[in-house]
C-alpha cells in the first residue's frame, strides 16, 4: 500500500497500485478483479474522483502512445494516458491543435474525457467531450466498448463526463482544429464590478474565441481582470523558452492567507491593468499560466486546499455570483486564483457533465477545517437556491443532495456504471 494524494493535498490514503503499460495485458489485468479500483493518470482533479482509499489504482500514464493521425482531416487516435501537453507539442507545428484544453496541460486524454473538461471556449466550441469521436472502453467483465456520438451514443454520454465510473478508457480518438500557429491576439481589459464583467463576456462572445477573467474575491466590488483571445498569424520571433519553476517544499503553513491575500490581490490587480490592452501571446501562457511554476499546490501548505467550483444559470447568475463574493470577502478567506467566465447555450456531450449555460466561479481555499466547511454551506446554500452545480473534477466534499440536485440524469447515468469500479467520490455521493 502506498500514500496517493490527489493535486489539493487534502488526504494521502493508502492505495495498491497497478501500472497499465501494456495495452495487450490489460484484460488480464483488471478483469475480474477482487477489489474494485478506479482509473488514475496525472491526479491532477482535485478532490477525490481520482482516488480509491485502501484500494486499487489502475495508472494510466504508461498507456501513452499515438495510434493514428490523418493529416488531411486533423483526427488522432491515442492511448487514454497520452498527455494534452503532447498533443499540442507534435501537432501545433504541423497546423493542428485541441479545440478545447483547461487550465493545465498536465492532463491525461482519459481523465479530459471523464472529467469533460472545458477551456475559455465553451461559447464557440463546447467541452472536451464535443470532439471525442470514438471512445474504446474495457468493462472489468471483460467486454469490450467502442462508442462515439453515433456509435452506441448512450454508452458515449454515459462515459463522457462519467468519472471514470462507466469502465476503463482505453483509447480514443480526437478531432482538432486547424490552427496557422502558436500565437493569440489577447486583449486585456480592466473591470470594476459585475456589471462591466457581464458586458464585457456578453459583447465579446461573437469576435472573440477565448474568454476568462480573474476576479479579486476579497475587493467586495468585483473588480478584476478581463482576458479574451484569438488564434493570430502574427509570427513575433522563437517560442519562449522554458522557464517552468518549482514551487521547492511545502512550507510549515499556507503561504495563502489574510496577511498575503488582500496585497497580493492589490498588487496583482494594478500592475495587470497597468499591462492592460492588446498583445501576443504564445498558447502556453494564455492557455496554462499556473503549469509555469511546476508543484505550486504545495503553497497552501501541509494541509492542503480545496478549490469550489460552481456554475449558476445565467439569469440569476450576476446575483449569486454577487452573494458568493460577499460570503468569502465576509469570511477573511480566499484565493488568489479566482477565475469568473460564462458558458454558452450549449448542450454538454456527457449525462454528468458540468458545463450548462450560466457563469461558473473557481476559487482555490486553504484548508482551515471547520472554518472552511462553513463557508462552503453557506455558497453551497447560495449554489443550491440559484439552481446551480458543483464541479466534480474540483469537488472533495460537496453533500449528496446538492449533487444529485445538480446532475437530473444521475439516476440515468447509473444504469452504465461498472460494478467493478469505485473512487472516493462515487461512494460519497452515489453510495458506492
């Protein structure tokens, strides 16, 4: 047995490790199995759908080669533990990249899948889920899935979004998107309260494909920092280089904390408006700012963290976001990443997606126990009267109510879950 922690530290519970590396071995591998276990690639979720405590962890990270690649029409076949980070590398220089990537890059093709993850995009083109045209599943009976939006597409929404619940993710196969090369147009722009952020998304969603705002959680206004982008053509000179720095110890308690947050924020605030208005950027920097300083969880300390992501329709969204604000500039607490954007009327791929048409904040919360589980019923309350969801793929203890509030097809989904498989999250909020 062995220590796993997922990316927000909060547990490293005892796990049996089993390293998928040979796609012929498989079967025999996790069919029939005593225990039952679940998929683990990077751990980069941050609770606890990508863990198994006192059980089995299949890790996906060797199953990490391309199968195919059709150059005429951008679609690729990999493995499920190819990383999003080399796709872009091998297929941006030859005019192609992923539709849609989170905020790291540091993400196993599987785990994008049963996470559905989602970008700056969504208004144009949807989540990861959209552009999975074929998913090959391994059932721990042994049967064999191959699913697609067309292809057995129950069996694809149940996977897509699914948690890893619905069998082992096997390979896929991706359509991307032509692009002419690494750079955006980005153009950043100050804004001083909710009102000025809702114009903004609202009137840059037609010209502008990425969108995102980083909000300061504690200035009580809601000021913050627009950022919208688009693929250009500008060539500016040589990639940058690799600069990535590393967060060296876990220091003795969270270097995120009321002396730290309220001037950072400040700081950070005025010398990005100070920067503000149009630039190039390369993708890297735009899509994946935070993959720059490599083990930054362990800033929050021993710990750990939690990070709340929730979304709310949108025609209550500016007030719930407006409430949530007041909660956390009231608790002392907060985050010095706080991200604010909206989704667009788009119909998720997936029966457990998270993405629906609303506007969805992210926060990061040092771990101060008691102190932070009250402030999380008191947005949960906000979230759960606004009609809203939490994330799963950020979530470590969201109650049982409020998920299957959130998620209507839950009772759907369950009708495609393997028995052979369980995670920390699924016995928390579905009971097994």
């Amino acid at each position: 047995m062995i220590p796993v922690s997922s990316w927000g530290r909060l547990s490293a519970d005892s796990h049996h490790l089993l390293a998928l590396n040979d796609p012929a071995k498989i079967p025999d591998l996790i069919c029939n199995g005593r225990h039952p276990a679940i998929a683990h690639g990077m751990g980069r979720s941050y609770g606890d759908v990508c863990l198994n405590p006192d059980g089995v962890l299949w890790l996906t990270t060797g199953l990490d080669h391309f199968i195919s690649f059709d150059s005429n029409t951008g679609r690729v076949a990999c493995e499920a533990g190819v990383l999003l980070r080399d796709i872009q590398q091998l297929f941006i220089p030859l005019g192609w990249i992923l539709p849609v990537t989170p905020g790291t890059q540091m993400v196993t093709v599987g785990g994008a899948i049963a996470n559905d993850v989602h970008g700056k995009n969504h208004h144009q083109s949807g989540s990861f889920g959209d552009h999975v045209q074929r998913i090959k599943l391994l059932r721990t009976d042994g049967e064999i899935i191959e699913c697609g939006p067309e292809d057995r597409p129950d069996w694809f929404s149940a996977t897509v979004g699914g948690l890893g619940l619905t069998g082992l993710i096997v390979e896929a196969e991706i359509q991307l998107r032509p692009v002419s090369g690494p750079w955006l147009d980005v153009d950043t722009l100050p804004y001083d309260n909710l009102d000025e952020f809702f114009h903004l998304a609202d009137s840059s969603e037609a010209d502008w494909e990425h969108t995102v705002s980083w909000i300061d959680c504690i200035s009580g206004s809601g000021r913050g920092m627009f950022m919208r982008g688009n693929p250009g053509d500008a060539r500016p000179g040589p990639e940058p280089k690799n600069s990535k720095r590393t967060m060296p110890f876990v220091p003795p308690v969270s270097l995120v904390n009321q002396l730290s947050l309220r001037p950072f924020n400040m700081a950070y605030y005025h010398l990005k408006k100070w920067q503000s208005g149009r630039s190039i950027a390369h993708y890297q920097s735009f899509f994946y700012p935070l993959d720059n300083l490599l083990e930054w969880n362990r800033m929050y300390g021993p710990k750990g963290f939690f990070q709340y992501q929730s979304v709310v329709p949108r025609d209550v969204g500016q007030a719930a976001i407006q409430e949530m604000l007041k909660e956390i500039a009231r608790s002392g607490d907060g985050s010095f990443l706080a991200v604010l954007k909206t989704f667009g009327d788009r119909q998720s791929a997936g029966m457990l997606s998270f993405p629906q048409q609303g506007v969805t904040l992210a926060l990061d919360f040092p771990n101060h126990g008691e102190r932070t589980h009250k402030l999380f019923e008191r947005l949960d309350a906000i979230v759960r009267e606004a009609a809203g969801r939490i994330y799963p793929a950020k979530d470590a203890r969201m109650p049982r109510d409020l998920f299957e509030a959130g998620y209507p097809r839950l009772h759907e989904f369950l009708k495609y879950r393997d028995p052979g498989i369980s995670s920390g999250l699924s016995r928390r909020l579905m009971g097994s």
